[in-house]
C-alpha cells in the first residue's frame, strides 16, 4: 500500500518550515504551467531511484505529486521496487495542491498529457473506423484492425495501469522545457504516427515457466541477467546469474561493452525486483538484436522457485 498525504497536510508541513522533497513527475511542459512551490521537476520516465537515494537525507519522505495522483503513484512503486520505501504520493496532485491552497508557481498554459493521449487515441479510432467504413479491399480490413488495435490497448492500459502511448508522448519534443504551442499541432501528428507503432515495439513478459527458465540456465542453453542495482545485487542475487543494472543500459553501454556480457546466439531471461525495470531493460536490449525475454515474477519469486541464492560480490 502507497502512503499518502493529502495537500492540506502537506501545506502543514511547509508552514512549519519542515524540510520538504517535493518531486513533480510530470513533463517539463505541464511543470512549466503550474507546479507547487518549490516542486522540483523529475519525469517520471527519467526517474532513478540509485540518483534519488544518494540525495535525500536518510529518514526524510520523499514526497512525489503529479496532475491527479497517478503517476505520483507509478513513482512510489519504482522507489519501493528499488529498496526505497520512505515515499508518499500526494493525493489529488497538483490540482488538488492548488485547490487547497498550496503556493503554485504559474507559467506558459500546455495541453495536459492526458488529454494528448484522448486525442491521439480518438484519432486513430476515427481514422481506422472512416477506412473501415468507407474504404476499398484492403483498406477497410487495415481500418478495422487498427481500431480494435487502438480499443485493446486502452482495455490493456486499464487493466494494468500502464499506456505506452503516454509513455511516447511525454518524450516528444513538445513536452519538454522550451516547446512551444506554435508546433503542437505538428508534433501531435508525429505522436499519432508513433503511438501505433509504440504497443507493437513495447517489450512483453515472456510466458517461459520459471522450471523452462531454470532448466534452460542449468543447462547452458540460457543467461539469466539482474538488471537491478548493485545495492540491491549484494544483499542477495541468483547464483550464476549475471548483473546489468538497468540504470547503465539507460545511460548506454558501448556494443563492445555488451558483447563481453551478453551472448548472441542464446535467450537472455531478464528480471529485476518485481518483474518492471526487466521491461525496460528488454526494449533497450531488444533494439540492439539480442533475444531478450523479460521475467514477470522477480528475485522473491525465482528464491521461492528454488533458484540457488548468493551474497555479496
């Protein structure tokens, strides 16, 4: 269960001149609209937690808001999944900081990520249903099948609670600092494009068993790489398994670098703490040729699997 604390409570806090880690982790465009005093602005897609635990002194929350309460959610999980547990999401977000009376800072007005998303979804639903309808051999097929494409992947966004198309957009030009609202229309045309491309590129958890995972390894046939953090490899790591954090893949390993640790005529099954940052890892890694397959259940569940366990270095 993610603590929370609701924007009343935070502005206690602040009034009592407690030291506050407030982190935003919208995109630099909707922070440069409105963001609570004092906020600092971390994406959530650019978000590292080994970067946030070295910062914030020990014992002090770490405070995460965004525009409702979403994606401060989405930050607490990647911090707890990473050994950090001492974070809050701020209920309501930013909206709710400043209905309730919280110090904003404002700046240039931006279209909402969310609404990006509405808007990318509904046109391609409405470009794909036009095709379907009105479009000869094969076009209508292509029309309809690019409607239902769109329609499961907004039935897949709910049920998990993740959108690659949101993902997309937030890294796209405009919705960094200094985009303008001059080339938004442009842009949102690029992002539509994209967004289609996006759920077909995004990397999935592989439906290899955890006994095909373990044959394979012991035999030779496989790797099994962590992707976690030092840190987290010390305090315990399936023995004979290698270590890729995925904070040095995001910073971007030479192929040289990657060859010395990754074969490339057999599967590398990935996984981290809970079966996240392994997703990541397998886009990076997938881009580059290699036959990844990330694990869905992670460290506690390959121990309790019977996965042999080490220590230290």
């Amino acid at each position: 269960m993610i603590a929370t604390i609701s924007p009343s409570h935070l502005a206690d806090l602040r009034r009592r001149g407690d030291s506050v880690t407030l982190i935003d982790v919208r995109t630099p465009a909707e922070f440069g609209e409105v963001h609570v005093d004092g906020a600092r602005n971390l994406p959530l897609d650019r978000l590292d937690p080994k970067q946030l635990s070295a910062e914030v002194i020990e014992g002090t929350p770490i405070y995460f808001v965004c525009k409702s309460g979403g994606r401060s959610q989405k930050a607490c999980e990647k911090l707890i999944a990473a050994g950090i547990s001492n974070v809050v999401s701020v209920e309501g977000g930013t909206a709710a900081c400043e209905a309730a009376g919280v110090p904003v800072v404002r700046g240039r007005k931006v279209m909402s990520l969310e609404r990006q998303v509405r808007i990318c979804a509904g046109a391609i639903v409405a470009l794909g249903a036009a095709l379907g309808a009105f479009a000869p051999a094969p076009w209508n097929m292509v029309g309809i099948g690019l409607a239902g494409f769109i329609g499961a992947g907004l039935v897949f966004a709910g049920i998990t609670d993740t959108c690659g198309m949101a993902m997309v957009i937030a890294r796209m030009p405009w919705n960094q600092a200094g985009g303008t609202g001059a080339r938004c229309t442009t842009a949102l045309v690029a992002a539509i494009a994209l967004s289609v491309a996006a759920p077909a590129m995004a990397a999935e958890h592989t439906k290899d068993s955890l006994d095909t995972v373990k044959a394979a390894v012991a035999a030779k046939q496989a790797v099994l790489i962590d992707v976690r953090e030092p840190e987290e490899w010390e305090q315990g790591h399936v023995a004979g398994a290698g270590l890729l954090p995925l904070s040095e893949l995001e910073n971007g390993l030479p192929p040289a670098e990657l060859a010395k640790i990754l074969p490339r005529d057999k599967p590398i099954y990935l996984h981290c703490f809970a079966g996240g940052r392994c997703l990541d890892a397998a886009d990076i890694l997938a881009r580059q040729g290699f036959d990844v397959r990330p694990l869905k259940p992670g460290y506690p569940a390959l121990v309790k699997a019977g996965f042999p366990t080490a220590k230290g270095r």
